[in-house]
C-alpha cells in the first residue's frame, strides 16, 4: 500500500557521532532516530592535546552516517521507507579538509591514509593560531574589510587559518592538494555526487564567516591571500 506520508532525514555531525533524525514534514512530528559514534575519534587517533591538533577522518564520517541512517531506518515499515523525499545536513565548523582535483579527501588516498594533515581539521584545533595572527595583521595593514562582517578578528578555528597552517608544515599534503572543502560541503557533495571543487555546491554560511566571503566582493583577492604564503598559488579557493 502507497503511503502518503512525507519524510525526511535530519543528519547531524557532532563532534563525537553522527545522528540521524527521521522527521514528518506534514506535522513535525520526531518518528525515528538513529545515533553512531565514530570509530577512530572515539579511539582517540589522530589527535593530539598537547598542541591542540584534533582530526576527524573522512571515513569515520562515511561510516557513521550509514550506519545511524540504517538504525533510524529500521524503526520504519517498508512502505514508510519510500516516503522519505529529502536530506537535510547539519556539522561543526570550521571543519576543513585539504582534497584532490576530484574533490576527495587526501586521507582517502593510500598514501595519506593515516596523516592528520590530510583529515577533516575539527573545529577546535587550534593549531593554526600564528597563521590567524598573520592574517589578522594582513588585513589591518592593508585596511581591507573582509571582517566586518566577523567581528573584526580572524580565528585559529576557520578554514583559511587551517589550510595555511597546514601546507606550510607539510609539503606532502600541500603538493597532493588542489582544493579545499567544509565538512557541510563535502558531505552534501558526496551524496550527490557533486564533488568536483569547481562545481560543488558552497555553504553561504560557511563561506561568509569562516572563509571571509561575501556577495559583494566574493572570497578574499587571491592576491592578498599570496601574500600570505606563494604555496597558496596551487590551492583551488
């Protein structure tokens, strides 16, 4: 039997798990849930306390969400199943990765599979607070007003902070790189299938206060942003 119900997956990343919440769109209603916590965060890799440094990687992400989408499934009768019309994503920030020309995660390649450099860089590491300082001195000195809209301070936790820090201490990941991507991004391309950084869709959200965009100027002058460091030069903004 054809059921006329509406639904849709809420698909929230945590810092520790992805849930999943199956919701009626008619009325609102909470119809089922699904939690999974992520393995390797959850084993403490890749994170170091002593400098700050937490990474996520791509595949904890990957397999958590398959994993709460099926437990939230499993609530559900057949027909109920064929009634979920959307997905919806919600995720820390900033929460940036390094990826190749086909919009994937470094640390999804061999070579970098156990490299943090490579892996989603959490909102809480603050790894990159002299890179935010050099930024923050940049802009002053110039008089520009990328952060009028920010609070007048660029932060060790958004994403152009993150990538300078990291392709100026690893030149392995920054030689493999092409692009970059936030977490929301990258998982709204990857069940699409819209990964290509030129042609993957961006958060305005994201983009606006952790990246410095805005509609009137768009990002930040790629020539400013070389002033920062010449190896942003093979970076896809």
């Amino acid at each position: 039997m054809e059921s006329n119900k509406k639904y849709v997956i809420g698909l929230d990343f945590g810092t520790d798990s992805c849930r999943a919440l199956i919701v009626d769109v008619c009325n609102g209603h909470e119809v089922a849930t699904g939690v999974s916590f992520y393995p390797r965060w959850k084993a403490g890799l890749y994170c170091d306390a002593r400098c700050n440094r937490y990474r996520q990687h791509p595949l904890d992400y990957m397999e958590s969400m398959t994993e709460a989408v099926h437990m939230a499934l499993s609530h559900l009768e057949k027909e109920e199943v064929a009634s979920i019309c959307g997905l919806c994503f919600d995720t820390t920030g900033s929460t940036p990765v390094l990826t190749d020309c086909n919009g994937m995660p470094l640390a999804l390649r061999p070579e970098f599979a156990e490299e943090p450099d490579a892996m989603f860089i959490l909102w809480k590491d603050h790894t990159a607070v002299r890179e935010a300082e050099q930024i923050n001195t940049l802009i002053r000195e110039r008089n520009l007003d990328y952060l009028i809209y920010e609070g007048g301070t660029y932060s060790s936790e958004w994403v152009w902070s993150k990538v300078l820090h990291v392709i100026n201490t690893n030149p392995a990941v920054r030689d493999a790189a092409y692009s970059w991507a936030e977490h929301c991004d990258w998982m709204t391309g990857l069940v699409t299938g819209n990964t290509i950084p030129e042609k993957m869709f961006r958060s305005r959200c994201a983009a606006g206060h952790k990246a410095m965009w805005h509609e009137s100027w768009g990002l930040p002058s790629f020539s400013v942003l070389l002033e920062l460091t010449p190896s942003l030069r093979n970076i896809l903004p």
